[in-house]
C-alpha cells in the first residue's frame, strides 16, 4: 500500500497498482530513444514489480516498458511514483511528462489533460549510464534492480490548494509546534485556514502567504511526546476555508547532541541498532507491509531501538511503521563510494543535492527519523568532496534544523568533511575487511583495538565534542556453514565477531552507539571484480540470511543488546 499520510481527502486518488502491460526492449535502444507508442505489450509485469529477478531475465539489463490504459475525466493531475530503477521516463499518450535519474527516489510529475481514454508509459533502464543515471555505478555492494520500485497513484489537483505541512516541535513541554503550510494556486496576501489537531474542532485563522508559504506556532491540545517506550501520535489537518485540504501525522519529540552524548527528548540515549537495506531474494526492493511489518518484529526481538536505513530513501510505509512501533532511524539518500569524479560532475552532484532534499521534504512528518545522511563511503577525504558534501548539507539544514545531520565514512582520520555534521559516524570492518591478511594476529583481537584507537582519535580533532557512532562494523557468514574450528566464513566465527564487537564498542562510554552490518544478507554485484568476496553474488553479512531464517550470531547479538 502506498503511505497513508499526508492525505489529502477533499481529492480523488486512484491506486494504479496492479498488473501492467510489458515490453522488454533489451539493450540495443537507449531510453530516451524509446518511442513507447511503436511497441507491442505482449507481456504482464506487476506494479510494484521488478523485471530482473524473473527466471527469464535474471540480472538482465536494459530497457522495459510497463504499460496501463486510463479513463480519466480530464483536469489537473499528479502522477506519483514510489522510485524506480535506474533510470526512468515516464509518458502520457505521446507526451513525456519527465525524467528520474536516481534510482529509488520519490516521484512526483503534475501534468493537464483531457476527458477520454489515455495511455500512461513507464520506460524503465536498469543499465549503468553516467548519462542516465549518474550516481549509479556496478561497483555498489548491493544489487541496483530494474523496474518499479513502489506504489504508482493518479491525483486530480483542485486549483488552490495545500500541498504539505511541515510540523516541527518548538517545546516539548507545552506541546508547541511550528506548522509550514506550503501551498499552490494561492496570490500573496492573507488567506483563511482551518486547522484542527486530532478530534479537536476546528481552529479558523488569518495567515499570510508569501511566494506559497506560511506559517503557524501554535500549541498541540493534549499533547503527548513521541519516545520509543511511547510512541504517541498526532494529526493535523490543514484546510483552505473554501477548498482543499491536507492531512499530516507527526510525532512531538526533540533529538540534540550535549558533547559526546545524544539526546532525545533532552534525555542520554545509547542507540543499538543494525543496518537494514530493502531487499528481498524475490520481490527486490519491493516492500509490501507485512514484510517490513516482520522485518521490524525481529528487530524488535533482536532488543535494537535504532535502524540505518541504507543506502537510499526507503518506502515511506516503512517509516510510518517505524513511527507506530517506536524506533530511531536514519535515513540515507542514494549513494555508495561516489567517487571525486561524481563531485566534479555537475550532472551527478547536483542529482545527490536533489535527492537528498526530496527525501528531506518527503519524511519530514516522521518521528522515528532523527538523522539525515548521505553518500556512504563516498569521498568526504577530499577537497571535492568536501564542497559536495557541504553543499548537500546545506540544502539539508534549509529545509530542516530540527534533526542531526551526518553521513558513513571509511575514511577515518583522512575525513575532511567532520566538522560539518552533527555527529561522527564510522564505518570500520577490522579483522574481516581491514588487517584480513595479517598472519600473526587473531581476527578477533584486531577489533578492540581499533574500536580503542577510534575512540582516543575522536576525542580530539573536528569530533572532540560530538558524539561518535560505529555504523557499520561486521563479517561474513555462509547460511548453514558451522565449524568445530571457528573458521572465517562459519556461523560460529561470525557470532564471535559481533559478540567482540558489540562488547567493545557498548562498553566503552565515548560511543554514543553502533548499527551492526547488517540485519540480513542481500543480493550484491555477480559476475565481476570481488568474487572472491561475494559467494552466489551476496553480501553474507546479515544475523539472518535472505529469507530471513537467523544464523547463529542473531542469538549472540541479542544477548549483547538486552544486558
């Protein structure tokens, strides 16, 4: 299903889920070649669906074209597409309406037309292409999809009307908010909105507009704060007195740093969570409810309160569910070792920065979300992606100064871009990426160490009054494979890994908390460099294989999160 809020009630929204028309066009066009029309539709696909993990074109790349025949009473409307991948170009009859070059990225294309029959077209290309899809590369360790990632909805759009609202929370002991109303079809000048919290009557006030915004402080009537012990709720809904109206839910709670610590709700909080990519052996990154549903109750099992979500903006049905059950999150616009040649690519930097703010505005409502990131191991130790990466922050900070902001590096003490987040994250993998070729020290006696000597770094330097997290930190195990001797690539050596991890980091105080790689294992590159690293083309990182069936160091992990 597509995520419930904000809703609009006063417009019609049709869901175009379902089952399409098909053309697989192969790679000998390019996408913006493709004339949609010309095609014969002689194939079913699913919408949501992807076509690369079929039997028929498992791992293909190319071009496919997804079809749907629409009666429509004519007007203006919106067209929303919940990501796709890599590449899309979407048509309305012989009418391209645009263009998406990130892959998993929201969509949104307003559009008029006339009453009758009408064909839409989604012509998706899954190859690589720095023309198409510039922040896309085969490198990734995980595997780039092809199709439609999410739910697709047609909305008719009144003249005048409310697009969002964003709710930030200015005291938490009152219950006062900042509402920024943003509207469309409106002149400068005041305007007269309803407003009403939860059950509560409506409220009518003057508001003036200037270039379609406007704003509201105003205290919430029986305000309850958002925590992950209670994850209390609200609504609010924003009505033009003669028109549409907008229906958005939001959670009252603060998330800030004191020094080394992190603070929700002004209190000390140490964050145990795991990364989580969205991902599934046969549905791709498709998320029907019920998976991300079981998905969040094994987390919950496992004892974590935190998710990075990596390493895209995923389904925002999933951060809905996150704000009802109660988990931090951090969220994460597309990337993965970008490199400075990404930087220095208008095409490509400038894709990041809109990426980035789309995710922003589209996730602002959500609670459960407290840190906003960007570009995991990219090339934050650089002068290039120094002004990439501060360029992507300030777009971050203008459309929100209410959460932190940070991103994954690699890099460790070369990071040039530290002092420009709110927080210090690390990626580190010792004794199973880092110092694997030693042949006289122990893996497991490569972790504490390093863990120590991030922990002493840190104190000093651009982090010396910031908190510090390990986000991601890990090794490898084959589902099934065990081993009396403790072998690299068994369960037994992995549930040893994260025992010594987990020990080390949660024990020692300058962590303000670590995200696990990863919570299951995930399909990655086949066929190229780094075989010898990815057996069957997966990353086997995860407390749980692709099915979701634990592995050994599952148990360790839990064990070690509700001590």
């Amino acid at each position: 299903m597509p995520a419930r809020f904000p809703a609009y009630p006063l417009r019609e929204t049709r869901l175009l889920d379902g089952v399409w028309g098909f053309c697989w066009v192969g790679d000998q066009l390019a996408a913006r070649e493709v004339d949609p029309a010309t095609f014969e539709y002689h194939e079913l696909q699913a919408v949501p669906g992807v076509f690369d993990t079929e039997l028929a074109r498992r791992n293909a790349r190319g071009v496919g074209i997804y079809r749907l025949r629409i009666e429509d009473a004519g007007g203006s409307l919106r067209l929303g597409i919940e990501g796709l991948g890599l590449y899309g170009r979407i048509y309305w009859d012989g009418t391209c309406l645009g263009e998406c070059d990130t892959p998993y990225a929201a969509i949104s294309l307003d559009f008029e037309t006339t009453p009758g029959e009408h064909w839409l077209y989604i012509v998706v290309d899954n190859r690589f292409s720095r023309e198409t899809s510039p922040l896309a590369h085969p490198y990734f360790d995980f595997y780039l999809f092809g199709g439609i990632y999410g739910s697709v909805t047609l909305q008719s759009l009144p003249a005048q009307r409310v697009e969002r609202v964003a709710v930030t929370t200015r005291e938490l002991d009152s219950g006062t908010v900042r509402l920024d109303i943003r509207t469309a079809g409106l002149p400068d000048g005041s305007a007269r909105f309803r407003i009403a919290f939860d059950d509560a009557p409506d409220n009518e006030v003057a508001l003036e507009i200037r270039e379609g915004r406007a704003q509201l402080e105003t205290r919430v009537p029986q305000a309850r704060i958002w925590s992950p012990e209670s994850p209390h709720l609200h609504t609010v809904r924003v009505a033009l007195c003669e028109g549409d109206a907008v229906v958005e839910r939001f959670g009252i709670r603060t998330i800030a740093t004191r020094g080394t610590e992190l603070l929700l709700n002004g209190k000390p909080i140490t964050l145990r969570g795991v990364n989580r990519h969205q991902s599934h052996p046969q549905l791709g990154p498709v998320q029907p409810d019920h998976l991300a549903l079981d998905d969040l109750k094994i987390i919950r099992e496992l004892g974590a309160n935190f998710i990075r979500c990596v390493h895209y903006a995923h389904a925002p049905a999933f951060f809905e569910l996150c704000d009802q059950m109660g988990f931090l999150v951090w969220e994460e616009s597309f990337g993965w070792g970008n490199s400075t040649e990404d930087a220095s690519d208008p095409h490509a930097s400038q894709a990041a920065i809109r990426a980035t703010a789309n995710m922003v505005a589209r996730d602002i409502n959500h609670p459960s979300i407290i840190f906003w990131a960007f570009l995991n191991e990219s090339c934050s130790h650089t002068p290039e992606g120094e002004k990439w990466y501060r360029d992507i922050i300030t777009a971050i900070r203008a459309l929100d100064d209410s959460r932190l902001v940070t991103y994954a590096s690699c890099h460790g003490t070369r990071d040039r871009c530290f002092e420009l987040a709110d927080v210090g994250s690390i990626n580190m993998y010792p004794g199973w990426i880092a110092g694997a070729d030693q042949w006289h020290t122990r893996y497991l006696d490569q972790i504490r160490p390093e863990v120590e000597r991030y922990a002493a770094w840190a104190s000093e330097g651009p982090l010396a009054d910031k908190p510090l997290l390990v986000t991601e930190i890990g090794a490898c195990a084959l589902p099934g494979c065990r081993d009396y001797g403790r072998a690299q690539w068994s369960e037994e050596f992995q549930a040893d890994y994260f025992r010594e991890a987990c020990e080390a980091i949660l024990g020692n105080p300058r962590y303000a908390g670590v995200t696990l790689w990863q919570l299951f294992d995930t399909r990655t590159y086949v066929n190229v460099g780094g075989v010898r690293t990815k057996p069957l083309g997966f990353n086997f990182a995860g407390l749980l294989d692709a099915y979701r069936r634990p592995k050994l160091a599952f148990e360790t992990v839990r064990n070690c999160f509700k001590r």
